[in-house]
C-alpha cells in the first residue's frame, strides 16, 4: 500500500537502504554534497549496481544546484553517473522492489539535514514488472553517460568560484545603489541637492543700506534642525530655483543663526538672509527675537555664477 512521507522520508528511505541487498537506482535533477555522504554513509557493501540519473551539464553545475564533487564522490563509490534533458523527477528504487517518489531533490534542503529543510511530499511504492519496464525504457534506457573525470570537477569548480564572485560583486553593487537611492529619495524630501547639502532658494529683494543684493530665506524649525543634525551646508541658489549664482554657506556657520534666539516664534521658522556689499562679499544675516541683528562675513570664493539683474520681489 503506498506510504506518504514528508519530513520523515530520509529515515524511513535510509532504513529501507540498510535492508537493500542488490541495486539503488537515484533519481535527481539536483544533488549536493550533504545528501550524497549521508546515502555513502548507509549504503550497504551487498549494493553494487548503482545508478545515478541527473539533468545534463549547464548553469546549474555552476551555481551548486547539481554539485560536481559530489557527482565525483558517487563515481568513486562505484556509481554509474548518466544525464537525462529535461528531467524533472524525483525517484529513488531500491532492488527494483520498492521506489520512493514526490517532490524532495537528492539534496540536504530536500532530505531535511540543513536543520529545517524543504516542504517536501515523497510517496513510497511497491514496484510491479509493469512499473520496472517504464522506468526502465523512460530513464534508462534514454540516458547517457557521464564522465565526471577529475579534469571536468577542476574545471566546473573554476567556473563556479568565478561565479560566486560575480555574484558577490552584484550584491555589492545592489547594496550600493539601495543606499543611493535611500539617499537620493531622502535629498528629495528634505531639499538636498547633493550628498552633504541642503538646497534652498530666493528671488532677489531691493536692496537695503550698503547691500545692492538682497536674497531672503525661510526655513521650518523641523527642516532646519534636520539639517544641522545631519551636518548638512547649505546650497543657496541666488536669484530663484533656475539661478545660476549660488553660494555654499558650511553647516558650523548656519548653527550660529539657526538658534533658539533667531528662531520666529510665531511662524515656528528660522529667517534669514544673504546680503551681498558692492564689492561682492557676501553676509549671511538674521535677527533674534529681540531685534539684534546677527551678521557673518562669509568667504567671498563661496559665491559662484552670475548674479542675476536688477529684477526685484515688491
């Protein structure tokens, strides 16, 4: 009577081996090393027609699927090694006498020895002649052999190192880009322009007392303690969002303005401004809640591009 196995199919299929006196004939798409020294490690010496049928030479010997070593460690064993195209069964016959079938590959995720292993469903049958003629005359007899010489392992070994290392080489690089898009997607919400700025911008206001260039800025206390956390200069676009001046001011000096004293109070924001002399230094300037005004001479390299005419906010 047929006998449904899940996480327990290895034991049950390994006590049947203990018993097997003949033949084992395997089965497999996929094979890894694990599975292949736990079968070695129970078969008994009585055993000395043994087959293995897997999928033929391609990218799954590459990426481990179908382990070449191990392949080498069954020939050693005394194993007749042959491929199948297209081979998607999972079989394991024991003496053509009994034959596990389902879903678990001769591998250690489907046999359950990593610790957990996969979801698996094997079925245990009793084989008649009919069934030993199809299996015969469907995997077989359709099979070819395999060579696994120490020359083909040392070669699908190299390829498979490489392999890896291309792989280690993509995870890099997708670590890579997450974090710049993480950035990318946080400059977005925050104004940044680029890594380490904030980006601000101001149309140009009538000029006052010595100042024929007159640039005001506003800025939330949310926005503005942001920055100065993240240690962010500020990016100071002159003249409106398309302007071609601009001028780095360094996160240190727009901590000595965007304090609690400057802070507006009513609007909950930071007001400020760059104030450029005729000779073409610019001042950062704010004033506390008091009325003192704050002014910092900045470095007159800092300023760059053309400024703008004399189109002014009324």
């Amino acid at each position: 009577m047929p006998q449904l196995l899940g996480d327990t199919f290895s034991a049950v299929f390994l006590a049947d081996l203990a018993k097997c006196t003949q033949s084992v004939t395997i089965v497999s798409p996929y094979i890894t090393y694990p599975a292949v020294q736990q079968l070695l490690d129970n078969l008994p010496d009585s055993c000395k027609s043994l087959t293995m049928i897997t999928i033929p030479m391609g990218f799954d010997y590459i990426s481990g699927a179908v382990d070449i070593a191990a392949l080498a460690m069954l020939r050693r064993a005394g194993f007749s090694i042959r491929t199948l195209d297209r081979l998607h069964t999972k079989l394991y016959v024991l003496d053509d006498k009994a034959a596990y079938t389902g879903s678990a590959n001769f591998t250690s995720s489907g046999w359950c020895l990593d610790g957990s292993g996969n979801v698996e469903a094997m079925v245990r049958i009793k084989l008649t002649g009919a069934d030993r003629m199809y299996l015969k005359q469907h995997y077989v007899e359709p099979s070819v052999p395999f060579a696994v010489t120490d020359g083909i392992v040392q070669k699908v070994k190299a390829m498979e190192d490489a392999h890896k290392q291309a792989l280690d080489h993509i995870r890099q690089r997708k670590e890579q880009l997450h974090t710049e898009m993480k950035a990318i997607t946080k400059r977005a919400a925050t104004g940044r322009t680029e890594p380490g700025c904030f980006m601000m911008f101001s149309r140009r206001y009538p000029p006052i007392r010595k100042y024929p260039y007159v640039y005001r800025f506003a800025l939330s206390k949310g926005s503005g303690e942001q920055a100065l956390e993240d240690q962010l200069d500020f990016h100071l676009k002159l003249g409106g969002e398309q302007a071609d001046a601009f001028i780095i001011v360094p996160h240190r000096t727009m901590k000595r303005v965007l304090t609690k004293s400057h802070l507006d109070g009513a609007h909950k924001a930071w007001q400020f401004q760059i104030s450029i002399d005729s000779q073409c230094v610019p001042h950062l300037r704010s004033f506390s809640s008091s009325g003192k005004e704050t002014v910092i001479a900045l470095d007159s390299g800092s300023l760059q591009g053309q400024l703008p005419g004399t189109t002014y906010v009324i």
